[in-house]
C-alpha cells in the first residue's frame, strides 16, 4: 500500500485526494491514513490539508524499498529487494539467500562493512556514501559462457550513469568492468558464481558506487572519485539505483547475456582501454602491447610490438594514464 500510494503521489503535480487514494486502492480512509503516516514516520515530507488531499513535498534522502520501488521500471530486477541498514558484504548476504531467492532479487545496504573488491581486495563504504548492491542472476548458460556478463553489467551502469548525469561528466570502461571519470575508478563490480559442470546455478553481481564522498584516504585518493566531486547535482541513490537496474535487465536479457553486434559496439566505444599501452603478466613475464580490441567473449586483445597478439581473459592490466 505505502508503494502505491507513494507512485501516485509522485505521478501527481498538486493534491490527491483521500477519497481518490480510497477509490484506487479499493480501500478504507482510515487504511489511507495509516499508510500515510507510515509514511511520514519513515522521512516522506507529505503536505495534508482538509478538503484537498495529500501532496508529496520530498522524498527521505537515503535509499529505501519503497523509494526504489516507486522508480522501478523493470519486469524482474530489483521487484525483490532487501535493503539493509548495514552489512559486511551485499554478495556475501545475496549468496546466503540465493537459494531460496527468484532471479532478479537485489540485496542493497546503507553501510557496507567489508565489501570485496578484486583480487581479494576491499570496498569499503561509510553510512550512505556509496550506492552498494549485489543483483542475483539465474541465466541458461554453461559456465563457458559467462565471460561476457561482467563487461555486460559495466556497459549498464555506464550508460546508466552517463543519462543520469547529463553531460555533468562522462563516464568510462577501464577494461573489463571498472567505471572511470577521466582517470580515477568511480565505480568497482565484483562477480562470483555458482555452478555445476553444464549449468550456471547463479551469478552474484555487486556493484559499488562512490555517490556522495567528498574526499578519500591518501593512499586512494590520486585514483578514485565520486559523483559529488564530478558534479554538483544532488544524487537520488534510489533513483539511481532504479536506471541501473532497468539499464543492467535490458542488456543482459535482450542479448542473452552474450555479446551481440551492438551490446559490443557500445562497449567497445565506451571502453577507456582500447588504443592504449598496457602491461599484464603472464607466467611472471611482463608483457607490454596496445589494447586494439575486444572478443565477442569479452577479452581483451593486445597487439605487442612483433604484430603478434594476446588475449587476455581475467588478470590485472595497467592501463597507461589511467591510475
């Protein structure tokens, strides 16, 4: 009821009545009220004056179920979510309920304590800084086939990013799924699975944003961002979160969590990396090379100096000019 009665108060311009609030819901005056201060209780500014209605002045500022709801425009991602006050790992706690939990399900926290980030590295996030959430997937691939659904989920909060933002900054795929502005890691993705040898049981994306940080450690802060230092919009996490999920549902889904023609197009022109020189080691050796392109699987493809190539699948990869 408190979803519903918040999308409409947000689809109105002026007052909704109490009795038009009755007349959609098929409920009493005294359930609208009720709800109403539910409501209020929980940060929502609604205006109510006799004889006119109801009237939503501003919605509470930290991230909530009912407020990702209201902003969801998808069929399945994000229509179970758990928001949770604080958390050591939003995958850790996604994996923990993964079995009992529908594709699509989102785990989100106000606080992350001990997020993962890659190469057992950690995320940490202060109460309401980042936007930090974990989405669980439960796609008919085979484990062979899941390289491409990591790049796919970084082309979505890119491109989810660069419409929310409008032209404040423009951001970047630093190869395979760190988001850059200019040359500092705005956002990490972390994805672990589950799986048997011929099937995928499910895949856990997490995804931490820096939103509201206003500055970061010395010993990070010559290669990381925010949102609030790239730009002086106020940021909607709710809202944000919501465009991820309709961003991450639309590419993943349409091209079968594969690479199609234009899911790469798109990836490949958003892709920091590529036309770059790059250093990876393999077997310990150092291997320097240009970034000339990306497989249909999501490698990235080095041409080294002799014209002969690399492809590199998973690993640490320097990239020149970026962090």
């Amino acid at each position: 009821m408190k979803e519903k009665i918040i999308h409409v108060l947000k689809g109105m311009d002026g007052f909704v009545s109490g009795q038009q609030l009755c007349e959609f819901f098929g409920v009493s005056r005294t359930a609208v009220w009720k709800a109403i201060k539910a409501l209020k209780a929980e940060g929502y500014n609604i205006e109510s004056v006799t004889n006119k209605g109801y009237r939503l002045v501003s919605s509470p500022d930290i991230i909530s179920e009912i407020e990702v709801k209201s902003c969801l425009k998808t069929d399945v991602f994000g229509r179970n979510i758990t928001v949770l006050e604080s958390v050591g790992s939003t995958n850790d706690y996604l994996k923990s309920i993964a079995p009992d939990s529908p594709a699509g399900t989102v785990v989100t926290a106000r606080e992350q304590t001990k997020g993962k980030g890659r190469l057992g590295r950690t995320w940490e996030s202060k109460m309401d800084d980042s936007l930090c959430f974990s989405v669980l997937l439960r796609p008919a691939i085979a484990p062979r086939d899941v390289s491409a659904v990591t790049p796919l989920c970084g082309l979505a909060v890119v491109r989810a990013l660069n419409e929310y933002f409008d032209g404040d900054f423009e951001a970047e795929i630093k190869w395979p799924n760190d988001i850059i502005v200019g040359n500092k890691k705005i956002c990490g993705i972390l994805t672990e699975m589950s799986c048997e040898t011929d099937r995928v049981d499910y895949i856990v994306v997490g995804i931490g944003i820096n939103v509201l940080n206003k500055s970061f450690p010395q010993e990070i802060a010559y290669k990381a961002t925010s949102c609030t230092i790239e730009s002086d919009r106020l940021v909607n996490k709710s809202k944000l979160l919501a465009l991820i999920l309709k961003k991450m549902e639309k590419i993943l889904t349409n091209g079968d969590y594969r690479f199609n023609h234009r899911y790469m197009k798109m990836y490949k022109d958003a892709c920091a990396t590529l036309d770059r020189t790059v250093t990876f080691y393999r077997k310990n050796e150092e291997i320097v090379g240009t970034a000339t392109d990306i497989s249909k699987e999501g490698e990235l493809i080095v041409t080294l100096d002799d014209g002969t190539e690399e492809t590199v699948l998973s690993g640490e990869v320097t990239v020149q000019g970026i962090y």
